[in-house]
C-alpha cells in the first residue's frame, strides 16, 4: 500500500498550488480521502475529506473558500488545490485513506513565504 503526495514547494502568500496524492495497493474508489496538515511545532489538524466523487466535500474552517478537494478515482488520485494562500498555511501536508484499513502518506512540504 502506498499513499505518495507531490506538489509541495515555496509559494508567496496569495499564491496558489495544487497537491496530489496517488494511492496504490488497494481499493481507492470506495475510500475516504482526506488530508491533514501539520504546522511546523503544532500537531496534525484535518483539512479536508471527500468521499465519492459526487459527495460534498468537506473543509475545515481555517481553509474553507480557499481550498477545493477533488478525486479522480480512474487515477486513483485525490488532489488539493490551494488559493490565496497564507503564510499559516505553512505545514507538511499529508494524504489519509479510510478503506479497508487506514493508510498514510510521507507528506509533501508547503512553505508560504516571501
């Protein structure tokens, strides 16, 4: 099983990027993806989930109008596309699947900064 995020990087506030997470080694259309974040010296928060991809998603208040999650699940791929973004936005970001078991990734750096 392997969750593999990409898409991190140094990005200016206001700025956008967009992460993506690419599963392997299990079922992905029947899975719950979500990613989390973790600030640098805090603990890991939620902030955002999908289910199917006709479901809401949902969003943590802290990013809600910003950021827009989506799977492609011919891919089995979730992304996570961030605007306007703020230097709070600072974190590793990880990738989480609820499936048969629960499965995460390595994470992938974004750094907002100018």
């Amino acid at each position: 099983v392997r969750l593999v995020e990409s898409g991190g990087g140094l990005v200016q506030p206001g700025g956008s990027r967009r992460l993506s997470c690419t599963a392997s080694g299990f079922t992905f259309s029947p899975s719950v993806m979500t990613w989390y974040r973790q600030p640098p010296g805090k603990e890991r928060e939620w902030v955002a989930n999908i289910a199917r991809p006709s479901s809401s998603p949902n969003y943590a208040d802290s990013v809600k109008g910003r950021f827009t999650i989506s799977r492609d699940n011919a891919k089995n791929t979730v992304y996570l596309q961030m605007n306007n973004l703020k230097p709070e936005d600072t974190a590793m970001y990880y990738c989480h699947a609820i499936g048969r078991g629960t499965y995460w990734g390595q994470g992938t750096q974004v750094t907002v900064s100018s």
